[in-house]
C-alpha cells in the first residue's frame, strides 16, 4: 500500500483535511499515513527541537541530530525521502504521477528558519518546493505533495479517467467546464458542448485548453514538444 511518513513537531495536524473526501475514505484501504512526531527523539527533559542559529541573526534552527534521530527510526525502504522546502525544485504533476506510482514518500516537514543543513546532506533529503511563496511549517505542503499523490492512486478517485485529462497532464492547462442551468445571469453555456457531436466537443476543449494555456501560461506552451506545438496560434494576432 502507498504509504506516506511524516516528520513533524504538529503530529496533530495529520491527517487533517486528507481524512475527508475521497482520499479520506481510501485512507487505510488504498493509502496509509503515519507521523512521527520528531520532539519524540529530542534527548532532553525540554523535549527540544531547535536551537539557535549558528552566526546569528533572528529565528531558530531545526537541530540536526534530533531530526536525524527522528529519520533513523523509520525503517529503511526505498520510498524517497523529501523535505518540504522553499528552496526545494518546484513540484510538478510529472513528479506527483511518478510518487504516485511507487511505494509513497518520507516526508520532512520544516519549521522555524528551517532544518539544519548538515542533517540534509547526511540524510540525502530532496528538497521539494509547492511555490515561490513561504508558508509556516512544511505541514501544509506536506498536505499538498500528499493528496496530490493519493488521487492518482487506483481506485482513490470516482473516476480513473478524470486524472488523465486535467490541467497538465498532457502539459497543457485543462479547458473550461460548464453544468447546468443552461443560462446563467444571462450567460449560456456554449453551444457545441450541448450539441451531442462529441467529435466536435473533444476539438472544441483541445482547442479551448492550447489558449488557455498560450494567454495564462506561455512558460508551458513552449514546453510543449514539437508537433504538439501548434505552429501559429489560429486566434491570436501577435
Ligand atoms: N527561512 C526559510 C523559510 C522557513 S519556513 C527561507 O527563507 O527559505 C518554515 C518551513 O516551512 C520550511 O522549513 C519548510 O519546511 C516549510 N515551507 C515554507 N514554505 C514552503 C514552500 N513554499 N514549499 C514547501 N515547504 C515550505
């Protein structure tokens, strides 16, 4: 079973919101989740976890040896073992479908200033990223990396076919969705979709998404490998 470790002082921040929903309801039968709470291998009567930071300056530092103490007490195994961190690679659907597809994931949840860099070398962590933002604590990334996962994992979502055509997975943004009321504050839903020619609909969203993703995103259109590259945008006029 695809199972996700989580390091973290706040072990009652899990499972949180991945306890609900669809992942919430797989949640023992598709995926496992356990925490380990690192202030369980602090060594002192304070139970610390930080201390200082070395040269100075403001905040404090996740000590290594604690956390190093914390990661030694999971079995080994060949999950990958990652570090939420904004300094981290920026993750991608494509990385998210491949953890998706192996046995789940150690995950390091920073606080403070961060982790001391040692116990990042020493430990070969991968540093993962979910923006160019700075959140509190690595718990809500945690969260993000995980549920972005467990939806991918068979028999976790309603349907097996709704992860293949949304935003990115063929590197292109997903097109627009409309349900009814067929008007909505003078609004119609456009015609094709209603139309029943599902030839003329699959043309009409494959369109719909390469100019989503050309006007919001031109960092993946040009991505995109040749030939999936439409040569001249048909509804742009540079
Ligand atoms: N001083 C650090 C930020 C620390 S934020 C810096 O400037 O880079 C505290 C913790 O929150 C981090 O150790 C990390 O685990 C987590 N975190 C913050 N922003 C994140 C992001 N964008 N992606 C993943 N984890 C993040």
């Amino acid at each position: 079973m695809w199972r996700a470790s989580v390091l973290t002082i706040f072990p009652e921040m899990f499972p949180g919101p991945l306890g609900a929903s669809l992942a919430g309801k797989a949640l023992g039968t598709k995926w496992a989740l356990d925490t380990i709470d690192i202030r369980d291998h602090a060594t002192d009567k304070h139970r610390t976890v930080d201390d200082t930071p070395a040269g100075g300056g403001p905040g404090m530092v996740m000590k290594p040896d604690v956390l190093a103490r914390a990661l030694d007490s999971i079995p080994k195994d060949d999950r990958p073992r990652l570090l939420m961190s904004p300094r981290g690679a920026s993750l991608t659907q494509a990385r998210v479908a491949a953890l998706a597809q192996g046995g789940g994931a150690v995950i390091v949840c920073g606080r403070f200033e961060g982790v001391d860099e040692r116990v990042i070398a020493a430990r070969q962590l991968e540093e993962i990223s979910i923006g160019d933002f700075v959140l509190s604590g690595g718990e809500i990334a945690a969260m993000a990396l995980i549920d972005s996962c467990v939806r991918l994992i068979p028999g976790v979502m309603g349907k097996p076919a709704s992860g293949v055509e949304e935003s990115f997975a063929s590197g292109l943004l997903e097109y627009p969705h409309y349900t009814r009321p067929q008007l909505f504050e003078g609004l119609a839903i456009p015609e094709i979709l209603t139309s029943g020619d599902h030839a003329k609909v699959a043309r009409w969203r494959a369109e719909q998404s390469e100019k989503l993703t050309r006007e919001r995103r031109p960092d993946l259109a040009a991505q995109r490998p040749r030939g999936e590259n439409p040569a001249k945008p048909r509804d742009s006029k540079g």
